[in-house]
C-alpha cells in the first residue's frame, strides 16, 4: 500500500503531465514502398502509414493530436 506521500506526489506528476490524451508519436516503420511514418496514438495504436515525417505530422495536427518527440 502506498503512504500519503507517495500519492502525492504521483498527483503533482499527473498533474504536471496534463492531459496527454491528444498526444500521438511518429516512428519510423518498414512498408512496401521502403520506410514509412507510422502515426501512433498516446496508447500506442498505430493509426496510419505516411510515405513522408511531414505527412504524418501535419495529418496528426489536422486531427487535433499533439505529436511528440519520442527517443
């Protein structure tokens, strides 16, 4: 069981971290064509292939997600 503290503190990370449920990720994967830029959700749903970073982007923005960079 966790003490107060603790779930203090996890309340402050949460809510620094804010809402992440527009967030989405693009990572590069191996498509028919070559690479392709998978667009993800924040729960790690692939949601599309794009044949360009910048197609991926801009699709996610269009949709209202938030994509981050992840390393």
């Amino acid at each position: 069981m966790r003490t107060y503290k603790e779930l203090m503190e996890m309340n402050e990370l949460v809510a620094a971290l804010g809402d992440i449920s527009n967030a989405a990720y693009i990572k590069t994967v191996p498509s028919n064509k070559g690479t392709g830029y998978a667009l993800f959700a924040a729960d790690g749903t692939q949601l599309a292939v794009f044949p360009s970073r910048e197609a991926a982007y801009f699709t996610a923005r269009q949709h209202e997600l938030e994509p981050l960079s992840v390393h």
